[in-house]
C-alpha cells in the first residue's frame, strides 16, 4: 500500500464523520435519518462514530441525507496522464469480463 493512502478504516471513520457533521448541519435527528434511509438508529449510530456499515446502509445514509451524488464519483474510469497510455487501452480493447486463471476447468 502506497504510503501516502490512508487505511480503509480512516476513510470509513472521516465519512462516517462527514455524515454525521451533516446531519447536524441540517439539524436532523438520528431518529429521523435512520427511517428515512430505512435502517436502525444504531446502524446509523455505528457508521457515524466509527464509519462500519455495509454498503446499502451507506448508499441509504447518503440518500436521506440528500448527499448521494458524492457517491457518483466511485469507481470512474480513471484518466489518460500520456498518449502511450490511450494507445496501449485501443489496442487491448475494452474488457467485459475478468479472465479466469488458464489451466483450471469450470466445473460442469
């Protein structure tokens, strides 16, 4: 890991502090938040202190709390930084599919 990126449990708790800063800011109880993402305040209360929840919890949590285009920006394709680099991706082609390792047989 690139020492420069932050672990996956950093990131997890600065946006479950992020969303938390947010429902304050809109002055909204975890109560309300909760039922309108349709999940448990204590969901709602793990995520915001510590950044744990499974996915759908956060993509709800964002929803309710009228953040959910932040989510938009996950997994974009990434940007050219050379030429090489165009060329080198037009002559590959785009992949469908991962490939699986060569040797082994599909069970049947």
């Amino acid at each position: 890991m690139d020492a420069f990126i932050e672990p996956p449990g950093g990131i997890a708790r600065h946006a479950g502090n992020r969303a938390l800063a947010l429902r304050l800011a809109l002055n909204r109880s975890r109560e309300s938040v909760a039922a309108a993402a349709g999940i448990g305040v204590m969901t709602l209360r793990r995520f915001e202190l510590t950044g744990r929840a499974n996915f759908e919890a956060v993509v709800r949590i964002a929803i309710a709390l009228g953040d959910e285009r932040a989510l938009e920006s996950l997994f974009l394709p990434r940007d050219f930084r050379t030429l090489d680099e165009v060329i080198d991706v037009k002559k590959r082609g785009v992949r469908k599919r991962a490939s699986r390792p060569r040797g082994k047989k599909r069970p049947q």
